[in-house]
C-alpha cells in the first residue's frame, strides 16, 4: 500500500498546491493502473471538432433511430466545454475486457443463445464508475482542482476523445480499436480543471481492410466510419422498444443482446489479451444458455438471472422478444412448443414475436389452424399485424 501511495506523497510538501504538471502525470498514471485501469491518456477539450461534426451529421440522418438522448442538446456532446464550460484536460481510461474464447463461435449453436460479451459478466458502469471516483479523489487530493466522473451516462463523446487521448482510434465500424487491447476497452472519464499535459492523438490503422464492414449480417454500415444504428443488431435488440423490423429478423440468428460481429472480426484482436478483472469475465450460466430455459422465465426469474449484468436494463418483455426471434431462427422444430406457449403471455410483445416464430417452425397447415383459431381472441392490432403477415 506504501507504494501505491508514494505517488501522492513525491507531490506533496512546499509545491502541493502547484505541483509539477509532468510529475503529476506520471503519478496520475501509476495511480490509474494501481486502481485496475489498463490504459490512460489525456487531451485537451477543443481536439475533437471533426468528429462532432460527424456526429451531428449522423443526427440530421435521423440514423440515430428512437435513440432521442443522442439529439438532445447536441451542443453538450460535440465538445466537453459544452457540458461544462471550466473544463481544461479530459482524462480518458480503458479496463479491458477482452473474451477468453472466440465469441462468433456462439453463432454455430443456433438453439442456444448468444450475448455479447460485453454483458456476460457484471455492468461495467458500476465498476468503473467506482474506480473513476477513487482515481478522482486521489487527484483532488493531490492537486486541488474541480473534476466531474463520466462512464457511458453522459453527453460525452467517449471514442472521439480516447482517440485524442491515445487510447485507440475510431475504425470503420466506428468502435474504438487498441493496438495493445484490440476491440475490448471499456472506457470512463474524468473532466478536471488542472491543465495537464496532452497525449498525441492516436492515428488510424485500419488501411484497406473491410473485415468489420463486410462481416454486418444488416448491413448497418453504409460507407466506412458511418454506422445506422437503425439497422444494427445492438441496436434492435437493446434500445429498439418495439417489435423488431421483419427485414432483419432472419438476419439476427440467435443473437438476443447485442451483437459482437464487427469487433471480433478486426485483425488487430491478434494482439488483444484476456480481462484480468473478474467481475468483468463471462459467467458460465451467460455464456450459451439454452433458448428454451430463456423463454421460460418469468419476471422474477429474468431479473435474478440478470442480477448486476446489463441485460437486465431491457425488461423480460424485451428479452422474450429477442428470444422468440431466436427461437425462429433455430430451425429446432421442437422449440415450437416454447413459442406457443408465449402465445398466451401477458405482453403484445412478446405474443407477436411468438407468431413469427411459429411461422417459422411449424408446417403452414398447421400454423394456418393456429391463425383460425387466434383472431378472434386476438385483441392487441401489432399482434394482429403479425398473423396476418406470417400467413
């Protein structure tokens, strides 16, 4: 712990409340890694001008989709001083959460389900945001100053800015991407009044290659460094509220949160390595669970499932939705059953997802009987929509 803290105390004494700049860096650096962060940088407010614009671009397409935060109050994201003019050096952090195995393998098992790696172990923003306070306590400590902590809940442009920071750079599917950590980096951030001295803006590695842009099974990129996010797979089966477009259902396979395809398919993960944090690393029970346990969950048995991961967030509705579509897209005619069953479930959600399903599974004589005998029971008009369009 003596070391750990010598950080603190080679700042102290007569130049406490005017430390050196350099030394305070390299002190904030080993604070960092000593609290669990594997990356860190630092760069000015002003340094991500183009990728504002970009983002305001993306907005004005309306490729945002239902995701209305993003288009509120623009002027917040495009540039820190917008969220809070006395900010003079934007500390960006990484925790890597690299996967032990190969996460496209899921994809092959197609009656049992795929969850993005991301969300097969606990939330990321309670852990980090944990470590962004603590790292934050110490550097007022050190040098007093005023900092606010950032991890995903905010009008910041995280990828943009760990760019500027040196972190990684924004690739073609505009995630950021390490040399050190490939496409697994959790990032956090904290906003301080110190002037601090700046890292170099990291360049792009990606070249000619296509590989995150081809691999899309929606094809959600319609030029390099251009997402739609109406048409990502993450985006249809988290944020997307309703029922899911029938153009990219079939497309979905038996992916139910998330979707890793274009962050496993970069060649810089050659040089990625495992998290070292455990809370962080896949529980087994996440790992490829069976689509028909999943559809079987009622709500109290989805929220103790999903205690502290993030899955939890989309409500079981949703998640029985996404199931659904797995279940139709498994071709295991035996899976039926499930989807039948959810024909009486309480939600028009999860009921309408169950019809396509169906549809997918049974002979069309057979589903033909069960659209008969629906309609007149039938109550909810989405519902309705959904025989009528599988028939």
């Amino acid at each position: 712990m003596a070391g750990r803290r010598a950080g603190v105390a080679d700042l102290r004494g007569p130049g406490f409340l005017n430390p050196d700049p350099t030394e305070l860096k390299t002190a904030l650096t080993r604070e960092a890694r000593a609290l669990g962060f594997d990356c860190i940088g630092i760069t000015a407010p002003g340094t991500i001008e183009a990728a504002g614009q970009h983002f305001l671009e993306f907005i004005a397409a309306g490729s945002h989709g239902d995701m209305d935060w993003l288009a509120a109050q623009p002027e917040r994201r495009v540039d820190p001083r917008g969220l809070w003019s006395d900010v003079r050096s934007v500390i960006m952090l990484g925790v890597n959460y690299g996967p032990d195995s190969d996460p496209l393998a899921i994809l092959k098992q197609r009656t049992r389900a795929a969850i993005s790696v991301y969300a097969q172990g606990d939330d990321y923003h309670d852990l980090i945001k944990k470590r962004l306070k603590a790292l934050a306590r110490w550097l007022i400590a050190t040098a007093p100053s005023d900092v606010k902590v950032f991890v995903d809940t905010a009008a910041v442009m995280e990828k943009p800015l760990a760019q500027a920071a040196h972190l990684g750079w924004q690739g073609k599917h505009t995630n950021l991407v390490s040399r050190e950590f490939g496409s697994w980096l959790f990032l956090g951030a904290i906003y301080t009044t110190l002037d601090l001295p700046r890292d170099t803006a990291e360049i792009d590695h990606c070249g000619s290659c296509r590989a995150c842009l081809d691999i899309c099974p929606t094809a959600a990129f319609p030029a390099p460094y251009k997402l739609d996010a109406r048409r990502c797979i993450s985006y249809l089966t988290i944020e997307n509220k309703g029922p899911i477009p029938h153009e990219f259902r079939k497309s979905i396979g038996n992916r139910i949160y998330g979707c890793d395809d274009c962050l496993a398919a970069c060649p810089w993960n050659k040089f990625a390595q495992e998290g070292r944090e455990a809370k962080l690393a896949a529980r087994d029970e996440l790992r490829a669970p069976g689509l028909a346990e999943l559809a079987r969950l009622d709500d109290a048995a989805f929220r103790a499932l999903f205690t502290k991961s993030p899955v939890k967030r989309i409500g079981r509705d949703r998640f029985l939705r996404n199931v659904l579509i797995a279940i139709g897209n498994s071709g295991e005619v035996a899976l039926a059953e499930e989807a039948r069953r959810l024909l009486a479930d309480a939600s028009p959600l999860v009921r309408g997802a169950a019809v396509w399903a169906l549809g997918q599974l049974v002979a069309r004589e057979e589903f033909a009987a069960m659209k008969s005998a629906a309609a007149s029971n039938e109550h909810d008009d989405s519902v309705r929509e959904e025989w009528q369009a599988a028939s």
